[in-house]
C-alpha cells in the first residue's frame, strides 16, 4: 500500500474521533502529512466511520490535488492543504463538529479563559475567526476557509506552534498539532474547554476571567523553559 504510514496515522486519528464522540454520522475529517514528499493522506468524503480503512485514506499533494486512491477526499482537503502549506512544522490536522466547541462558534464568540484546564493549554482564548465574507463563501469555499484560519491567527498575533485550535463563526472548531494524534488530542480539548465554559457561564454568567499569575504559572509548567509536568523519557 502506497503511503501506508501515513494512511495508517489518517485512519487512525478519524477512528479516535468517533470513539472520543467528537463526530456523528460522516462529520469531521483528521489529516497527516508526510512532509518528506509533501503530501498527506485524509479521510474520504461521506465514508461512515465504520466503513473506513487504512486502504481508503486518500493521498493528496499540498495544493489538495489526488495523488492516490480510488474515492474523493473530505470536502474540507483545501483547508487541510492551507494550513500545511502556510504552516510549516504542522503535521496533522483535524476537523469537527463536536457540539460544544460548535455551539461556541454557531455564537460567533471566542472560547474566554476561565480555568486552569483552559491555561495548560493556551494562554489566550480559543479564538473566533470572523463569519467568511460573501465573496469567500461564493469562490473556492474550503480553500478561503484556510485562509480565513490563517489570516485571523496573523492579525491576533497567535503563533500556530502556540495556540493549535480555532473556532470558525457560524461554522466548527478545526485543531492542529506537530502530529495528527496531537491534533486529535487537541481537538478533544477544545471540545472539554468549550464544554467548562458553558456550564461556568450558566453557574456564574458574569464569571471573570482567569487571573494571569494563574494562566501563566500552568501555561510555563507545562510548556515553559522550566517545565516540569509529567515524565522526561530521555533520563
């Protein structure tokens, strides 16, 4: 099988989706490149996820052309193919519409940052990149929507090595990560954090954000010069 390490990481990153219940019926795709020959494998379009295989990951280039495989690829391949092609160092993406993170963006409204489950991972909210304009929506849709991804990360002055999840306005969350099984993880937090804020909003619909001595001190143990959350493999 052609590309079979990165049909094997595409196929297995979409079957964690379904059984995290990120996805239902045929929503949502994951994604993993292959960066030595510039193309990634994707999930097909409208495949349930029961019916899937390694064998029917399809392979395209990074300007979203088929290279391999018998079906259509996801409808979402142009956007998967924006964010490898203006984010070097990524290598997997995933897209969903898991119902809390989706809620947030049928809103239009950026994730805040009420807690320390939030801080682990950002130190910003889950941003919320504008409704597409009409003229972006009537052109190549999918390929705008990368596009619209990436031109709000630059005009938010987010790095896409920091902050690896984005809401889309009236549409869904999409999340990347140095891997697709990062992205996969990240897409379940996003989908946990969007879940939290809800239910801290309903509590309390006035609830501060969080303090930055906190946001900073969980952000810098896991991820700061100093980090010294879980286990350093190399002793």
């Amino acid at each position: 099988m052609k590309f079979d390490s990165i049909r094997n990481q595409a196929y297995e990153a979409n079957m964690a989706l379904e059984e995290a219940d990120l996805v239902v019926a045929t929503f949502g795709n994951a994604s993993a490149l292959d960066s030595d020959h510039g193309v990634f494998a994707i999930k097909p379009s409208g495949v349930p996820y029961r019916d899937l295989s390694p064998e029917l990951m399809v392979i395209v280039d990074i300007e979203g052309k088929k290279i391999d495989g018998d079906m259509n690829p996801s409808s979402d391949t142009l956007t998967h193919a924006v964010l490898y092609k203006e984010w070097p160092g990524i290598g997997g993406v995933v897209h969903t519409h898991s119902t809390y993170a989706t809620a947030w963006a049928q809103a239009q409204m950026a994730i805040p940052i009420y807690g320390t489950t939030h801080a682990d991972h950002l130190t910003v909210d889950i941003p919320c990149a504008p409704v597409m304009t009409a003229e972006m929506i009537k052109g190549q849709y999918e390929y705008m929507t990368g596009y619209q991804i990436v031109e709000y990360m630059a005009a938010m002055n987010y790095s896409a090595r920091e902050v690896e999840m984005i809401l889309v306005a009236g549409h869904a969350p999409f999340t990347w990560g140095k891997t697709v099984k990062k992205a996969v993880y990240n897409s379940l937090i996003c989908e946990e954090i969007a879940k939290m804020a809800v239910l801290t909003q309903q509590i309390r619909p006035n609830a501060p954000r969080l303090d930055n001595n906190l946001i900073d001190k969980h952000y810098q143990r896991k991820h700061g010069a100093g980090a010294y959350y879980g286990q350093d493999m190399e002793k």
